[in-house]
C-alpha cells in the first residue's frame, strides 16, 4: 500500500436502528480494521431515509448493514441500494442466524457476519471486503 493510500481513510457506513448495535460495530472495528488498510472513520446512520441520503452524497468507501433493524431490514435495504446507487459500496451483512446467510445472498452483499458482533470475525471480514474494493479501485485507475 502506497504512503498516500496509508494516509487516506475508510469511510465505514454503519446502519443499524439499534444505538447499541452501532456502537457494538463501532468499538469491534476499532481504529483499523488491519495493519495494511487505513483508518477507519464511522458514519452512523438509524433510518433508511439516512442511508440513502449518506449514501447518494458518495464518500463511502464500505457499509456494514443490520440485518434485524427495523422497520427497514437490513437485507432488503442492501438489495435496494445495490440497484439504485451507482457505484454502490461493498455491504457487509449482519444476521441474527447463520442459517439466514443463504437469505443474505438476495441482498447482493459481499460479506455476511452473523450476531453476536465478534471483534475479531467482524474486522476480519470487512478488511477483506475492503481490500478487494481497493484492490479494484487500483486496476480501474
């Protein structure tokens, strides 16, 4: 990773209508996600409508979504955003089962990480989410 990129930051949405829930994927990914990736910086968002409007203003480099948030889920916001945001960010998935990964592939999202919020399971996959968004970015330029 070049200086420049170590010195930028990740832009992280995280959409959960649950405080609690934000602030559990807030402290589980930390500062850094993994050594080789930059910083994080957390946007939090509670509705649906703030997603969409974080979301359309661009500047968000991964979005990890509340499967069980209410009344819009998490699943089914993720597939909305994938056909309505050009240039969508990676979605992580979370889910309150294992078993409702399958369901999770409707959604589109890159990554399904199931409750409880792991700090180890949930960084680990966000920073391989997003090493493959970087890695992209790279060869699109």
């Amino acid at each position: 990773m070049s200086e420049e990129a170590a010195a930028a930051k990740a832009t992280i949405l995280v959409y959960s209508d649950d405080r609690g829930t934000r602030d559990q994927v807030r402290f589980a990914l930390g500062r850094k996600v993994a050594a080789d990736l930059p910083e994080v910086e957390i946007v939090e968002c509670a509705t649906h409508q703030a997603v969409s409007r974080t979301l359309d203003a661009g500047g968000i480099d991964l979005v990890v979504m509340d499967g069980e948030s209410t009344p819009a889920g998490g699943m089914g916001l993720c597939r909305q955003v994938k056909d309505e945001v050009v240039n969508c960010p990676p979605v992580v998935l979370l889910v309150a089962r294992v078993a409702d990964a399958w369901l999770a592939t409707w959604s589109r999202a890159e990554a399904v990480v199931p409750y409880p919020i792991d700090p180890v399971r949930l960084p680990a996959s966000v920073a391989e989410v997003l090493r493959a968004r970087l890695a992209s970015e790279a060869q699109a330029r």
